[in-house]
C-alpha cells in the first residue's frame, strides 16, 4: 500500500499562518492564535507574531495548560464558515478552538463520493460538534450523528441551528459509538457512507471505557456489515496515536476488502501560508466505490 497525503488549503475563515519552534500561529476568522505544535521542528518564516491569545501547555506532556490573552476574544465564541457550514468556533481547555480545520478536504472527499446517489444515508460517529455531519447533509444526506457527550451534541445541534439547517434530516444521539453501531448492525440497517474520528481514549455516556488500539478492530468490522453494494466510502481519521497509516490502512484491507472498491490511506496535514510547507495533524485510511 503507498501512502497518500491529504492537505488542508487555507480557507477564508481558517489559515495556518506560520510555524515552528515548537508553535503554530493560525487564523480562525478575525482572530490569531498560538498554539503548541511538537512536529513543527524547524524555523517560523517570521520571528514575531501577533496573536489574541496563545494556549500555554502545563508541565505534563499529556495535557493540561490554559489559554493566556493578549487582546479581547468573545469568551461564548464566534461564528466561523466552512461551505454551507456554519459553526461557533471557542477557546477550549483542550488546546483546540471546538473543531478541526485540518477535516476540511475529509468532508470535501466525503460529498465527491456522494455525487449522483440517490437519497444517501450517513453515519458520524464520536461526531462532537457535528462540521462534518453538517458538511454531509448539506450535500444531501440523510444523518446519523453520534458522540457520548450530551454537551458536544448540544453544541453541534446549536450549530445545525446557525447553518439553518436545524430542519434538514439529522438524527442527534448520545450513545455510545460502539454500542449503537453494534445495535445498528443487528437491527441490519445499512449505510452509504460511514465517517469515524475516534478519539484516543474516551468515555461512552454510561461510563463504556474507548481505547482505540483495542475498540478500533471490533467497529470496523461491524461498520462493514453497515456496508452493502451501494455504498460509497468510509473514512477513519487517527489523531494523536502512536500508530502507522499503513495499520489502520490493512486494518480496513482486511475488513473490507470483500466489498471491492479501493483502500487509500495516509496523513492529513495542513499547508501553512507563509511558505507553503505542509504541517502533519493525523493519519487516516479511507475506503470508496
Ligand atoms: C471528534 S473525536 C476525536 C477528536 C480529536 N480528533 C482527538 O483526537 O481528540 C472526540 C469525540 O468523541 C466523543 N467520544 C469519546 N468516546 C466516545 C464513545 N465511547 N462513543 C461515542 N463518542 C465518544 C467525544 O465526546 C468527542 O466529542
């Protein structure tokens, strides 16, 4: 299997504007932030950097670390566009601003293959605030989101709200990623697209354990039972593991390889605008027909 790589164009409401040190200076509409970024090993293009806020991470590697302020940003957020999406970008605890910019050319990819299918039905499952469910229906698809926190769900139904699309065929579940799916595959419904974005580690919303190196196997094989011969894609992103594209790539060859179609995977990054270099943000494998 050769590896492709996915990269992320600047948009109007998103950039990568500089990096390196160990930092990344990007855009999210009318506001700069600084944010730590381990892989950007070489030099920034620029020795100064004007940001309204920068997270500064704790002493210990795995988290940990707040916000610091430069110049006023609205603490409830602010509203951010990708396409017909529309979405509420905010200062998380988690380093990150409530999505992640380096999905769009996975939701791009996504909608391609859902050109010329008649009525699709799409799954997003540990979806949190739902640009990608939204990135889907708004190219026509019947939703299934799912993520086992009730406060991402709310936020990804308030941004459904702000798209105007609050009345488009979407279902908003909080249930556990792997439960449903498992529940889906008995009740033998069937898909035309699958997305995943599984977290490291997480917590279904009746205290289910995730750790992805163990959970990941079990759900890719009953997302290809949500598969039929009309189907169109799945696509799997891993953030933040020591894992290779090419596992999670076999990982789908051996799985769903009886469907036919093509297996592709990779890393995603993002091109940075002061130089055009591209910064590596996950690994991902991706099936389609
Ligand atoms: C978008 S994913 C991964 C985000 C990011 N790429 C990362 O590496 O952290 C995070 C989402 O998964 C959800 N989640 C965690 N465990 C889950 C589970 N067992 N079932 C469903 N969703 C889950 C979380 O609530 C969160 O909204």
């Amino acid at each position: 299997m050769s590896l492709l790589t996915l990269i992320g164009e600047p948009w109007a409401d998103y950039g990568l504007v500089d990096s390196g040190h160990g930092r990344k200076l990007e855009r999210y509409g009318p506001y700069r932030f600084i944010r730590p970024e381990p892989q950007a090993m070489w030099a920034p293009a620029s020795a100064d950097w004007d940001a309204h806020g920068e997270f500064v991470p704790g002493s210990d590697e795995e988290g940990g670390g707040r916000w610091r302020f430069d110049k006023p940003v609205p603490h409830e957020g602010w509203p951010l566009r990708w396409q017909e999406a529309r979405f509420t970008a905010q200062t998380t605890p988690f380093r990150h601003l409530g999505f992640f910019p380096d999905m769009a050319p996975v939701w791009s990819w996504m909608r391609e293959r859902l050109d010329g299918a008649g009525d699709p039905e799409c799954l997003n499952l540990f979806g949190y605030t739902g640009v990608g469910t939204l990135a889907l229906s708004a190219a026509g698809a019947r939703m299934v989101h799912v993520d086992a926190s009730k406060k991402s769900v709310e936020q990804a139904r308030a941004n459904a709200e702000l798209s105007g699309m609050a009345n488009r065929p979407i279902r908003w579940l909080v249930e556990d990623a792997s439960k449903f799916t498992a529940r889906e595959v008995r009740r033998g419904r069937r898909y035309d697209g699958i997305l995943l974005d599984p977290p490291k580690f997480g917590r279904g919303p009746t205290g289910e354990t995730w750790r992805l190196e163990e959970g990941l196997p079990g759900l890719i094989a009953d997302c290809r039972r949500l598969l039929d011969d009309r189907s169109r894609f799945l696509f799997l992103t891993v953030y933040a593991v020591r894992m290779s594209a090419l596992a999670i790539g076999e990982l789908l060859r051996q799985e769903l390889g009886d469907l036919g179609g093509t297996i592709e995977a990779g890393e995603l990054g993002v091109r940075e605008e002061a130089r055009g270099l591209v910064l590596p943000t996950a690994i991902f494998a991706r099936w389609s027909r």
